[in-house]
C-alpha cells in the first residue's frame, strides 16, 4: 500500500466548501498552501545559522521578539538552489506538531503569486507516479487559470522529524 491512499483527498477534507489558497513559486513549479495557516509574508532578511541542521533549514530570524526556524523549501523539495532574487521572500506560517501544538516557521520561496480561492471540483488526487512512496505532503493537483499546482499539506512538508531537529518544542511555542 502506498503512503498517498493514506491521505484522505481534498475534497473530503474541504467538506465541499471553497477554500482560499496562497499560491507561490518554487523554481518553475506552482504550489499553493490554505491561506489560514498563513501568519504574514517577510522580504528576504539576514538569518541567523544553526550548527548541525539539515542543508535546508537556513536559521532562524527574529520577528518581533519571537525567534522563527527558517527552511528553505526548495532545498527540502530537492528542486535546487536557486540564487535569491528581489521576489524572494519568507512566508510565515503556523505548523501543527505532533502533540498538537502549533509553532510558527519561516519558508523562503522564490516568488508569492496570489491567493485564490479553489473549490473542490477544481482538485485532483496527485496522479500515481508508478512508485509505492508517493509525496504524502501533496493533497492534490488544482488547475488555476488553465496551470496545475500543487496544494500542500505544509504540516507534512515539514516533518515531525524536521521539527524534533528544529527543536521546535522550545522555539517559538504558542503556550511557552
């Protein structure tokens, strides 16, 4: 069995109802993430390293006070490194982690494009690759304004593993 038949579709999820999307770039790919876990969105700032984080995981910065993780997600997606441009910036977003807090982190992507608003019907489950281990941070595939992007399951794209790294348990918790 695949890991992707575990994940229930989108519009099961959604409950029929439309849902409001940010979309934004990933070298030439399009992706979107639901606009509710969406904080705010920063320029591209200076970042503080961490020793001994995974390649993608840049630093953290400080946002009024609160000190972010910050990863880079085309480096987690493995799509490259590509040089920052003046469209290259931080989007903030709030992470569910295991034990069912949330905790803010920064992802830097090359471009924001818009929100949108998609309804089911415009979703498709991602298609079958052929391979048993599908993208399980993939909800599916939507077709906005005649291109196809990939909606995210950002909690899943950052993992728990990902978070354990980040030590995400002390840095920037809701009930800290």
């Amino acid at each position: 069995m695949s890991i992707r038949s575990e994940v229930a579709p989108p519009a099961k999820s959604l409950a029929g109802k439309v849902t409001k999307y940010l979309t934004f770039v990933l070298g030439q790919e399009a992706y979107g993430i639901p606009v509710l876990k969406v904080r705010e969105i920063i320029r591209l700032c200076e970042l503080t390293a961490v020793p001994e984080m995974p390649s993608y995981v840049k630093g953290v910065l400080n946002l009024r006070g609160k000190i972010i993780p910050v990863a880079d997600l085309r480096l987690k997606f493995r799509l490259g490194s590509a040089s920052d441009g003046e469209n290259t910036c931080i989007v903030v977003v709030e992470i569910a982690l295991p034990d069912s807090r949330t905790t803010p982190m920064g992802l830097i992507v090359d471009a924001v494009e818009e929100v949108v608003s998609i309804s089911p019907s415009e979703i498709e489950k991602t298609p079958d690759f052929g391979i048993s281990m599908q993208p399980e941070y993939i909800l599916g595939m939507a077709k906005i304004k005649g291109k196809v992007k990939g909606l995210l399951d950002i909690d899943r794209a950052v993992t728990a593993v990902t978070a354990e790294q980040l030590g995400l348990a002390s840095l920037g918790r809701k009930d800290a």
